[in-house]
RNA sequence: GGGCGUGUAGCUCAGCUGGUCAGAGCAUCUGCCUUACAAGCAGAGGGUCGGGGGUUCGAGUCCCUCCACGCCCACCA
C-alpha cells in the first residue's frame, strides 16, 4: 500500500485520471455489443456560441451519473457527445466577433483575413467566406467545450463526437428531408409567415415567445358606405390601416349583428371592406369590432383565409412599408389620387415611424375619437430577436407536424403517452404544446450557416422558376450545396439561365437538423450495423423548455422514418438558479464560469452539488454545497486510507466477502444491503439523487459510528475469529462504498480503488445484495445500540469539556431488554471505543445511560 | 385565461404507497490536537411542515379551498 500517499487531497486527481482513462479507452463503446445490451444516450449537442456554464455542468452530469452507473451494470454505453455549432447563434457570434455581414451576392475571396478587432462598420463578405468564419470560431469554442467536459469526468466516448454542421450530419439531416419529401411529409408553400425583420428571416411556431409591450390603442372612426354614421375600432396597429381588408365581430354580437354584410370605407384611403362576422372577434375587446389587416397577427391569418379575404400586403422583409400602387387591382379604392398621397406619407418608413406619421394624418383628417390609451400587451418576438414579428407573404418549406391534420396530431399526442417520461408530470407539457400546434412546422431560414436545402429548380424557356417541381439528388450524392453543386443532367453553365435551373437559397433551421441528433449519432444509413446496436436510444436528456422544439421534431422525425419513437425515455433536467431565484442566462449577466469551480473546488465536489438537484427539479447555485461535497471527497480519502491500514497489507486479496462472524459486523452489512437495494432501484428509475443521499448518510455513519467502534478490534483487540470479521466488514464495505459513489466521484473513487484494486472502479461490477450475503440474517439494531451508547458517552465528555480520550470510570446503561440484549453482543466494541473501564446494564423502559468519567 | 410544479428549521433541501416524519447538511453556539481526517471531530439550540376547512383512531403525507412564487401554453384588435 506503498501508493497511498501521507496527506490524501482530490486536488489534482483530475489530469491524472483523465488521461488515464482516456489511454485506457475506459469509455469506449464495444460495438460487437447487442442492442439489449446497450444502453445509449442521445446526448444533447450544446449550443456552440460562446461558453457553457454552470447550468451544462448541471444537467450534463446528471446524465453521466446515469451512463456511469448502467456501465457498471454492465451494459455497454453508447454515450456520444456533438456540438450544435450550425445556424442562427453562431452567426450572430461570428458576425459580432469579426464585425462582419454576410452578402450572398459578393464573390468569393480566398485572400479574406478577419479584422483583429471588431470591424464598425461590419464588413460585407460573401457567403462561402461567412461561412468560413463560422467553422473557424466553432472550432475554438469546441476545443474548450471538450476540455471542460472532460474535466467534469464526463463518460464521453470521445470517439464519437459529431457536429451539426459536418458533412455527415447535412447528409444525415438532407437524406431525412428527401425522404420526407418523397413521401409528402415535407413541402413547400407560399403563404403569410411569421417573419424576423432583422435576421430576415422566417420563423417556426416554437421560436416565438411573448413579451410585455408598451402600446396604445387609437380609436380610428370607419364611415359607413350607406352614410348612416361611423364603426369605431380600436387598434394598436393604425400604421396597418392600408392593408385593412375587413371588419369583423363576433356573430353573436347585437351590436353589431345588423351590419354584416354592410361596408364601410378605410380612412385616409377610401378602400371599401366588409364587416364580416367570426367566432374569434372577442366582443370584450376594444369596441367588440376589429379591423382585419394582412397581417398584423396570426388571428388576422385566420381570418383572412377562413373569411377568404382579399390580400393587401404592405410591409416588406426589412420592416418597411413598400410602395403601392391605389386604384391598381387588389388596392381599389374611391379616390386612388387621395390615398396615394396618403401613403406616400408612409411608404419607405420603418413601421414604428410609420406608426407615428399616420396617427399624425388619422388626426389631421379627423378619424380619430377621444386619446390614444396606453396598454401594456403582449407582442410575439422570436426569442432571438429584438424587434416584433410581423407577418410577410414568402415561399417556405414545412415538415408536418399535426398542427394543420388532426389524424397526425393524435398519432404525435400518442408519441408522446409511449414516450416515458422522468418526471412523470413532464408529459404534460408535450401534450400541451402538440395540442396547440396551429400549423405545420416551417424548417426554412433565409440564412447562410446552415445545412442547405438539396433541391434546385427548373427554369423554364421563358425564364419562370417552377417551385412546384423540385429537382433533388440521389442520396449517393449527399452532401450537396445547390448554390455550388449542379444537378444531374445539367452542368453549371445553366444556372440561372432559362432551360437551366436555380439552387434552392435557403438553409435549414438548426432544429430541423438537431432533430436528427440519434440519426447522427448512430450514423444512420452510414454505419447500419451501429446504428442497429444504438436505435432507438435509451435515453434523451435535456431540460423542459425545449421539449416544444428539440423533443417533439426528433419524435416527428422519427415516426416519419422509422414508425417508432427515437427514444424511450425523456429524462428532463431542471434549471440552475441565481440566489434570487432566477434562471441563469447570459443575457441576464447572472453567469458563473464553470473552470473556476472546478479549479477551486474540485471536479468531484462540483459534481456533489450538481448530483444533489433532483432529477426535474430547478435548484439554486449553491457553492455551499459544493464544499460538502470537497468534503466527502477527502472524507472518503481519508477513510479509506485508514482502513486499508486497519486490514492490513492482503485487504484485497480475498478479504471481501469473506466470513463474518461478529454481530455488530453483520449489522453494518445488513444496513449496507438496505442502502445498495435503495441505491440501485433509484438509479434504474434515474435518480441518482436518492441514490447519492442514502449512500452518503450510511457512509457518514460507517466511519463516525461504524469505524470508531471497531477499530479497537481490527487494531488487533479479540480473538483472531474476531478480527479477522472486523477486517472482512471493513473491506467488503469500503468495497461497496467505492463503487456506489463511483458515479458521483468518479475521481476520487478511482484513486481510492486504485490503492487496492485492479482496473478501474469505473469498470468494476455495480455492487449487489447477493455479495453482502453476510449481513442477510444481520440486525441492524445492535449497531444502532452501540452507536446510541457510544454518542452517550461522547456527550459525557463534551459537556464535561473534555477530551473524549477521557477514560469512563463506570457506564450505567438503562433500556429494555431486547436492546441490552443486543448491545451485549457488541460491549466490547463500545468499552473500547468509548474507552469505558466498566460496563453495566439495567432493564428500563426508556433508553438512558449514566456516565462517570475518571478523574484526569 | 388554461395547464404543470413548488411552498418543511436563518439558508439549501430530504421526507417513497398516511402511524419513531418533525429530519440532513450549511450557518450559529459550546467544546475537543482523539495513533485517518483541524478543509477535522464531539455536542447544543432552532420549525404550530404557506393559510383555512375536511376525511381518518391518527395527516408535511389524502380531499377541498385560498394565498405566494416559478414555469409551460394561449388569437398582438
């Protein structure tokens, strides 16, 4: 035991196990395993944009707990890790990080060197150099990311790490789009979409959020056609009156019930538009009649294709609005001279200064009744951006998802009933989210750092794009970019040309490429032998605001491609709060950084902590509790080194398990058992909280209690029978210990193993019931007894204020007589830890004890 | 507006299918160099388990209701 050093410390552990493990290829998945003997993991690709913090080291480990402990179970672990570097984050990094802007129309420049420091103004490069830029900064985050991901000890096989912007993962990600479009599950549309105007670019469903706005309605008063006065409506959105195309109310409003099918003119413009009726008009609001615009807001979409409204389209992709032409088709009006001059006022202004230019004209002209009130009211933002959504008319590509067929809908909702999900409650929020899909799911981005649509279109003799016949590659051909590749039958001199073709511009969303993670990970089509040992996966972890994006579009994915679902369970983790109780994000500026931590604390301790948050459950950043955990790692260090002193130079050669004779030894196993059966249900249910709980609580007791009362013992104090059973508990349960806290203290459980064990603990079996057979018949009472005393005694000497080396000259103990019973079985581990001169007992009703202490 | 969750000692949290469930750690206080550990050890004080009803022989534990907080969802008039 030469390799036990004077002064144990967890300091350090880390670079050399590390690379140990990482030699040994400790983690590495044996792929000649089976499918039902594997357990794999659809590891959740962090967001490359920047850093990770305390949160990932959180939620991360709590997955590795998981891996950690079903390795030692024995099954094979497919445990990947990928970096989610492509798409609209990295842009934006890489864009403020250089100072730069992609312009898809500039030609390549193979001589482009980034500024050293930030341009201002951002320099306009073209796309292949963007996205150069992209991949270079990616790279450096992800060597850093990989790094700390190592140092918490994750079980990565590092061999398998995939990125989503890698030509595997977009012949992944274009190969399930193709096929989703051969069978009609994915297609194109020209319809109103919700748009970001300063990313330019449209957005799904499941990236908006709502924020509080500062607003003000304005009452705008619409003359009647028949001159029988004016229909006053609220609105918050008077810069959208050129695109009015209806009034509507509810049909059940008397108030408005005579006017359906009346018209009234638009003010300013003179545009004549029906009042219609429709259930969604909420008579509450504002004067219970709403002008229908195209398109302030998803409820004017409804509108406009339920009541088949005409469409009058006004703000541009940037956020303007764009010139038109009154009195043309579709923008008929009394007086086109008049309303042109009108909206000349307004045409080329963003909408917010639009906004304050037409109230100024609805006053001048008199349209408006009484003053505008301020409201606070929530506005849809995609949750990246700055500025509203609005809604623009562009051509997209979905994914169906159930939000537009109900069949599919029901099919998703019955995904996610099989789907187990941990907590059992996280189901709900899926259901919630499929039960409110109101369309299908919009994959397209106008964007550059992507995964590219493979698909080009005809052009036809006279020049027309058909978007209605898309020309797609053969899957042989994967990865391709239609902006540079050309399909088959045509050569590149055609693009853009009639008779030719064009590229399709657009690139994925990065969900539509993240939704594929188990695919990637298990190099679908690529690797079928793989990807048959690992699909579907055994677990996806991740945390529960992304159930509505990630979860649900891998589960589509998967039902469209395989009929099945791509994991069986749904292990969903909290989120690290500040001490106020809020959630960390960068924006809030609230980020701790995670090597500090480590560095301070030790690898260990800050995984201690992260183990304590109940799978699901937010928990607040507590540094307090990583100093516990410091703690029980030298606790653990410490104690070890102590009994392997105590049992002697052959503690591992055929101690463990070995025959147990003394009751009080039987006792600890017995408890052992309780603790290992606790510990292993917990783990199969993913709680590796409990299970990190009850293993502590014993072990605090094995070496406060346990330890002092037999050290006398293993010391050499008995009969040989005697000692020997105290050395054989002693290793059997420090044993145990090792490999229950190995997945939490991966660290300095392999150095406590590795004074007295072969290979690494990581490795070594998960301990059982069946080897801990010697405390079957064990009472756990008469260790409980003996600590009862023991504490007793100890008390004595504290409040007398001495040391507890203190001799008792007399110890008196009352209790019942079972209890005495047992703790006679156990009186010369007492009198020795408690260093008693003479024991006695006396039958009583309660438990009291009766010291004397000698005289110093 | 609908849904989910949380509310237990000053702090962070355990308390699984109702009967040692009133707990742990931290913090506080009092002591102790005890042949593993002073980044340690021994001990002490501290809570009407968010409020109010109810079921039960018995309720942090089940039911109802209210309050507070958090999150998810919801058509921006």
């Amino acid at each position: 035991m030469s390799r036990i050093p004077d002064k144990p410390t967890p300091d350090g552990l880390e670079d050399r196990w590390i690379a140990r493990w990482e030699s040994d290829g400790t983690y590495h998945f044996d792929r000649s395993a089976t499918r039902d003997e594997v357990f794999a993991v659809d590891t959740p690709p962090p967001t490359v944009s920047g850093s990770l913090h305390v949160g990932h080291i959180f939620s991360y480990t709590h997955t590795d707990l998981v891996a950690r402990y079903q390795r030692m179970r024995g099954k094979h672990v497919f445990y990947p890790m990928g970096w989610d570097d492509n798409g609209l984050p990295t842009e934006r990094r890489v864009q403020n990080y250089y100072g730069v802007t992609c312009d898809p129309s500039l030609p390549y420049d193979a001589d482009f060197t980034p500024p050293e420091e930030p341009a201002d103004p951002a320099i306009p490069i073209s796309r292949p150099n963007f996205v150069e830029l992209c991949l270079r900064l990616t790279e450096i985050d992800e060597q850093a990311f990989e790094e700390l991901f190592k140092h918490v000890a994750l079980s990565v096989d590092w061999r398998h790490l995939y990125t989503t912007i890698s030509p595997e993962a977009q012949r992944v990600s274009q190969r399930a789009f193709l096929r989703n479009l051969a069978r009609g599950e994915a297609y194109s549309a020209e319809a109103p979409t919700i748009w970001d105007v300063s990313f330019g670019t449209a957005v799904a469903q499941a990236e908006i959020e709502d924020r509080e706005r500062p607003g003000a309605y304005h009452r705008i008063a619409f003359p009647r056609t028949d001159g029988e006065g004016d229909i006053e409506i609220d609105t918050t959105r008077p810069e959208l009156l050129p695109a009015c195309v209806a009034l509507v109310a509810h049909p059940d409003d008397e108030r408005y019930q005579p006017l359906f099918g009346s018209t009234v003119g638009t003010p300013l413009f003179g545009a004549e538009v029906e009042i219609r009726p429709h259930e969604l008009a909420d008579p509450e609001k504002g004067t219970g009649i709403a002008m229908i615009c195209t398109f302030g807001d998803t409820t004017d979409v409804t509108w406009w294709r339920e009541l088949q409204l005409g469409l009058r389209a006004i703000v541009d992709r940037d956020g303007r609005l764009k010139p038109v032409e009154w009195g043309s088709p579709g923008w008929e009006c009394g007086d086109p001279a008049t309303a042109q001059k009108a909206y000349d006022e307004l045409a080329g202004k963003y909408l917010n200064q639009a906004k304050r230019r037409i109230v100024e004209l609805l006053d001048e002209g008199g349209h408006l009744r009484g003053e505008e009130r301020k409201i606070t009211h929530p506005v849809k933002f995609f949750e990246k951006g700055d500025r509203p959504l609005e809604i623009v008319t562009s051509r997209q590509w979905y994914i169906r998802n159930g939000g537009r067929d109900d069949d599919l809908r029901q099919l998703m909702l019955g995904r996610g009933e099989e789907l187990v999900w941990w907590p059992h409650y996280m189901g709900a929020r899926y259901r919630s989210w499929v039960e409110g899909l109101n369309g299908d799911w919009l994959i397209s981005r106008q964007r550059y750092f992507g995964v590219p649509f493979p698909v080009w279109y005809p052009v036809g003799e006279g020049g027309a794009v058909d978007h209605d016949s898309p020309i797609v590659p053969s899957e042989d051909r994967l990865p391709i970019d239609p902006t540079t590749d050309a399909p088959d039958g045509f050569d590149e001199s055609q693009r853009g040309h009639p008779g030719g073709f064009v590229a399709d511009p657009d690139v994925m969303d990065t969900w539509a490429t993240s939704s594929l993670t188990p695919e990637i990970a298990g190099q679908w089509e690529d690797d079928p032998d793989l990807f048959a040992r690992v699909f579907p996966m055994d677990i996806r972890p991740q945390s529960h605001e992304i159930i509505r994006t990630w979860l649900f579009a891998t589960v589509v994915r998967a039902h469209f491609e395989f009929d099945s679902l791509p994991f069986r369970n749904s292990t969903i983790s909290g989120w690290i709060l500040d001490p106020d109780r809020k959630k960390m994000s960068k924006s809030k500026g609230n980020v701790i950084t995670p090597m500090g931590l480590l560095e301070q604390y030790g690898s260990d301790a800050v995984r201690y902590w992260a183990a304590n948050g109940r799978p699901g459950v937010d928990t607040a950043f507590d540094e307090k509790v990583m100093k516990v955990g410091r703690r029980l790692a030298m606790k653990l260090l410490n104690a070890t080194k102590f009994v392997l002193n105590l049992t002697g130079e052959d503690a591992a050669a055929g101690l463990v398990g070995g025959e147990v004779t003394e009751p009080i030894d039987r006792a600890l196993l017995a408890e052992l058992r309780g603790v290992v059966d606790v510990a292993t249900r917990s783990f199969d249910d993913f709680d590796y909280a409990r299970a990190l709980e009850r293993t502590e609580a014993l072990f605090w007791r094995f070496t406060d209690d346990y330890v002092e009362l037999v050290k006398g013992r293993a010391y050499g104090d008995g009969s040989d029978e005697a000692i020997r059973s105290a050395h054989v508990t002693l290793a059997t349960a420090l044993s145990t210990f090792h490999r229950l806290f190995a997945p939490h203290l991966p660290f300095v459980t392999e150095e406590t193993w590795s004074w007295w064990q072969d290979g690494s603990v990581h490795r070594a079996p998960w301990p059982t019931v069946d080897e801990l057979a010697a405390g079957a018949d064990g009472d756990p009472t008469v260790l409980t007894v003996a600590a009862d005393v023991l504490s007793e005694i100890r008390r004595a000497k504290t409040e007398a204020k001495t040391s507890l080396r203190t001799e008792a000259e007399t110890v008196v103990v009352s209790d019942t007589d079972a209890r005495l019973a047992l703790l006679a079985q156990a009186d010369r581990d007492v009198t020795g830890a408690g260093r008693v001169r003479s024991l006695s007992t006396t039958p009583a009703e309660e438990f009291s004890v009766e010291v004397t202490l000698a005289t110093a």
